[in-house]
C-alpha cells in the first residue's frame, strides 16, 4: 500500500462520485431483454443505495486495516483475499459503472474531465495537508517520533500526485516512530491514482470513438485482462498472481463499464442477485477471484442498491469518500496513543470509525460538496443531477 503502488496490503476506495450536472443521451444499450426489471430500467429513477454501499465498503476498509495499523496479525481474508481488497473491488466496480455514465451523458468531454476533477482533487488536496500539517506532527509527539518540515514538504508535494508511483513518498520520516507501521502515513492514496487512469480511459475511449466501438473498446482489455489472470491463478503462468496487483481492480472498474453498458439487457430481480452471490461465493471459494470475480461482483452491488431500503443514506452528504481517505491517517493517530495495545481489534476498528466520520463530514460539508457545485463562468448551468 504503499503510494504509487495501489494501496500496499490493501486496494482502497477508490473514487466515490457524488451528483453532478450533466446532458442526457440515448442509452448505449440497444437489446433490452430485461424489460421493466432491466438493471437500467431501474436505475433511471436514480431511487438506489449506492452511497450506503459506498460507505459500507470504505468502512470495511478500516476494518481490515486496523489489524495491519493496530500489530494484530494478518487481516482477515475471506476467499483468499483481504477484507479491504474485497472492499477496493467493489468500489472500482461500482464506480466503473457510474463513471462510464457520467461520460455518456456528458454534454462535452471538457465537462466530464471537470466534473472528475473537481470530485477527486480538492478534498485530496486538503486530506494531504490535514495529514501533513496537522494530523502528523501531533501524532510524532505522542508516539515520541520526530517530525521534519522539508520532509513534511515533500509528502504534501508528491502526494497531491493522488499516490502516482515514483512519485508519492510514503511518509514522513520519523513522525510514525515506534508504530506497527512506521512507513505511511496514508496507505490506500495508491488506489486513486488507478482509478483516475480509468476516467481518463473511459473519457478518451468515449470522446473519440463511436458508441458500438467502444463497447470493443472497453471488453477487448477486461477480456484479454482477465485471461491473463487467469492462468496465473491456474498455476499456469510464470509468476503467482501478485496480492495487491493494480490490474485486478482496474479489471473490476472495466467489469462496472460494461454492465452499464449492456445494463438493458441484465434483469435486476431477485433470482439474478441470488444467482450472482452463489457465483460469488464459487470463484472465491476456488481461488479464482482475482480474474473472474469481477462481472459478477460488480452486478451484486447494482442489484443490491436496488433493493436495500436505504436510499437516503448518504443522499445529502455522501461521506464516503471522506472516510475513505482520512481512515489510515485517523488510525495511524489512535495507534500513537496506544489504543491498539489496549484493546481488541474489533474496537481498534470502532474507534477509528467513530474518530473519522466527523471528519469526513466536514471533508464532505465544507470541502467536497462546495467544490462539485462550483461550475465557473464558462460551464452552462443545468439541473440534471447525477450520480457519479
């Protein structure tokens, strides 16, 4: 997890979309086998649960990490994979579906790469120097560590590179002295790097190519992309497959792509979700999640949002991209007090969770939210919302 590496033990969260203004278009989706129950059908009403998904995910996220972050042993691994790897996966498939929406309804690509921009950058920018300025130097003096302001400097710089690799330092030297982890101060910053290497593919694949060609587009690298992993997890390749591999949650961004764009076609009732949870629970159980776990992953999570009551959650403030980010650093801080010595990990994982929503509800309130509904001069106003 370290940054530039795509969250070192564990994938985070990727990118969570809030609304935002877009055109309209005709769906890409010209078979509709589904009918009234079609998995678009049901999300053209925007009436779903997604943002309490999101956070549910990006709480699991802590929750595995607090036995890395808390010395308590090796995170739990259901199927083989970490808790919070799990998590990442859902995020990207769900936000490979929302992403590949927001460009098709996008009224110019300028509009797309904006709206992206402006949902990832400003709460990073102020996650990093929360961390850099406040969060680290308090935390170096109850831990006993030292903290340097040109090292300080150089974490604040390279990180609102959002964990590019070769560039984003993991830490600031000293200031996690004597802490299960004393490298990084923000493991999971790696995963945004991928995700935003997905916008920017699905923007461009989009802006120059014609609805059916990027259909190919998009299934030709999930295809290629998934046989590949999966003779490595059929010991058939030259290396095992690698634990926190960049390339399995980008191919469940792709996956979250192509349900949205033959969604008219995937029914969303009950008997397909039961359907997906036992193929679900098959891959994992056989060890092949990292190269087939992704369609069927990432179909579980829509048709679940369809189907939990709990549509309100998140709706005027979705903090789960708050919670996401500033989860590590919050338990990085908890750890310096030596709360993860005195107690089990389950209540390590509550007490970060309890120290980080508020944050991430200022983060949401004041920081994220304001910067999305900011349009400027040059961008028409409209009251399309969104969610992506």
């Amino acid at each position: 997890m370290v940054p530039g590496t795509r969250p070192g033990p564990f994938f985070v969260k990727g990118a969570l979309i809030l609304t935002q203004p877009c055109g309209t278009r005709p769906s890409l989706n010209a078979v509709d086998v589904g009918g009234v129950s079609a998995l678009g059908n049901r999300f053209a009403g925007n009436r779903n649960s997604l943002n309490a998904i999101r956070l549910l995910l990006a709480a699991a996220v802590i929750l595995s990490h607090s036995w890395w972050l808390g010395g308590y042993g090796p995170e739990p691994a259901p199927g083989g994979v970490k808790l919070g790897s799990w998590a990442v996966l859902g995020f990207f498939g769900i936000s490979g579906y929302l992403i590949t929406r927001s460009r098709v309804r996008a009224t110019t690509p300028f509009a797309y790469f904006r709206a992206r921009f402006l949902r990832i950058f400003p709460g990073l920018a102020v996650c990093v120097a929360d961390v850099t300025f406040i969060i680290a130097p308090v935390t170096a003096g109850l831990a006993g560590g030292t903290y340097s302001l040109p090292d300080a400097l150089l974490y604040f710089v390279t990180n609102l590179s959002a964990g590019t690799p070769g560039v984003a330092v993991g830490g600031i030297p000293g200031s996690l002295e004597g802490l299960p982890d004393p490298r990084l101060w923000n493991g999971p910053l790696w995963t945004l790097f991928w995700e935003i290497v997905c916008y920017l593919f699905v923007g461009i694949v989009f802006s120059i190519l014609r609805p059916e060609l990027g259909r190919i587009a998009v299934l030709v690298p999930f295809v290629v992309g998934s046989a590949y992993v999966f003779t490595l997890d059929a010991g058939r390749g030259p290396v095992a497959t690698p634990p926190d591999w960049p390339l399995i949650p980008t191919l469940t961004f792709l996956a979250g792509s192509l349900v949205y764009l033959f969604q008219d076609a995937i029914p969303a009732n009950r008997t397909v979700l039961v359907t997906v949870v036992g193929v679900v629970a098959l891959v994992a159980s056989l060890g092949f999640s990292p190269s087939l776990v992704h369609l069927p992953l990432t179909v579980l999570l829509l048709i679940c949002s369809l189907h939990l009551p709990l549509s309100r959650m998140g709706s005027r403030f979705d903090i789960s991209y708050g919670v996401y980010i500033y989860g590590w650093p919050v338990q990085q801080f908890l750890a310096s007090l030596g709360l993860h010595a005195a107690v089990p990990p389950l209540v390590f994982a509550a007490a970060s969770l309890l120290l980080v929503a508020p944050v991430a509800w200022l983060s949401s309130r004041y920081v994220e939210g304001p910067a999305q509904r900011w349009r400027g001069p040059a961008v028409i106003q409209r009251k399309v919302r969104e969610l992506a």
